[in-house]
C-alpha cells in the first residue's frame, strides 16, 4: 500500500479501496502469502490477477463516481470487478472462460459484491445495458473495438490497453474519451503488459 501511495498514480479514494479488498480470496494458496505483494499473479485457466498498481492506475484513469455504470472485459479473479463495487460503481463484467465466471460468480457473491457477471466474449460489449460511463479492458486487444467505443456514453471513457503481446509490439495503456456521437479523444498513459483478449471460442 505504501509503495502504491509513493508512485502516486491514484487517489485516496482508491487506495481506500483496494486496501478494503482483501487480494488473498482471489489468489490460489499457493500464492496466499504473497497476495500482498505488488505483483501479478497466475490463476486458472492459464491467464493472471493484474497486479495491485495496474489496478490502481486503471481504476483512477476510468475516471467514475459512485452510482455510474461501468463495463469491464475480463473478469479474471474477480480482483478487479471488487475493486469497482468497492468505489460504489455498478459493474458488468464479460469473461470468456467458463472455468474463470463460474469462480468469479460465487466467491463476489460469498463477498457480498453483487457485480452482474456475464459468460462470453467481450470484443462485443453489453449492448442491453449500455451506454456505460466506463469501460475497462483488463486483456491486451490488438486495437480499441468499435463495439465498445460505441457503448460509452458522451463524455464516457474507454481504458484499454492496445497491442496484442503475440505481435511483438509492447502494449500501451490507452484512454479513448467520447467527446460527441462520433468523435473521441484519445491519450497515451505509458507502456502495459496484460495476457491477449482473444476471440470468442464459439467464433473460434
Ligand atoms: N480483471 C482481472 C484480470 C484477468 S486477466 C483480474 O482482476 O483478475 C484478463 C482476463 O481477460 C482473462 O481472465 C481472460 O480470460 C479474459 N479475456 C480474454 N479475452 C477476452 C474476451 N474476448 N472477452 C472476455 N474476456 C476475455
């Protein structure tokens, strides 16, 4: 928490919820002991918890107040997504791996966190609830998806890092903000790791 608050990368407001969830219920016990430290770390299925400062930094350039609807892609853990309903937000969140959702849906559950979790691909957003005032992207996307820029609100922010970690570009963390029905701003905030977004399996 101390090295979190020295880099200064996110408010109070943040650090107060992140220090609320506790980060070792998403954690296999193997890692338990380390859930504390700022480190990402592996989970099921392959894919990993984002790591104390990614979530920090994302969850301060989302840029939300309590009560606003939010969409992240990438359930993982759950880590993440309880982070969010800490801050007050209404949160959907995709994830494409069943194995992944099925956790995720009991242990927020077990938490008290009442996220909507949905099983499938992310690359298409959540038309029926849209528009969201944040959308998180918690895997690395080859290019930001028209499908999710188009369910921002005006004045809503897109947070996602860009860069398919296959192609050997590195990935940049990047801010789409929707400025009117067409137009969007968008900013670089430096360089991100994440596991790739992938395609639905049911598209293959
Ligand atoms: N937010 C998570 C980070 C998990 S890693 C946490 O706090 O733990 C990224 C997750 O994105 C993985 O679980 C992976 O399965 C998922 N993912 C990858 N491509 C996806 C897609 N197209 N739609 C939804 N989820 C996807």
């Amino acid at each position: 928490m101390k090295e979190l608050r020295s880099q200064k990368i996110c408010s109070e407001k943040i650090l107060a919820a992140i220090a609320k969830v506790p980060r070792h219920f998403f954690l296999d016990s193997t890692f338990e002991q380390f859930a504390y430290t700022n480190k990402a770390f592996p989970i099921p299925a392959g894919q990993t918890i984002s790591q104390p400062q990614t979530v920090a930094q994302q969850s301060e350039l989302l840029n939300c107040s309590p009560g606003d609807k939010v969409l992240e892609i990438g359930t993982g853990s759950g880590y993440q997504c309880a982070v969010l309903c800490e801050l007050g937000m209404k949160v959907y969140s995709i994830e494409r791996q069943k194995e992944l959702h099925n956790m995720a849906v009991s242990l927020l559950a077990e938490m008290g966190y009442e996220p909507t979790l949905y099983y499938g691909d992310g690359y298409k957003g959540k038309e029926v609830f849209a528009p969201y005032k944040g959308i998180i992207v918690t895997c690395g996307a080859p290019e930001a998806p028209s499908s999710l820029l188009g369910q921002l609100t005006i004045g809503g922010r897109l947070v996602i890092p860009v860069g398919d970690s296959g192609d050997g570009k590195k990935q940049r963390m990047l801010t789409y903000d929707r400025i009117s029905e067409t137009e969007f701003t968008k900013q670089d905030h430096g360089s991100a790791a994440f596991v790739p977004m992938l395609v639905s399996k049911s598209r293959g």
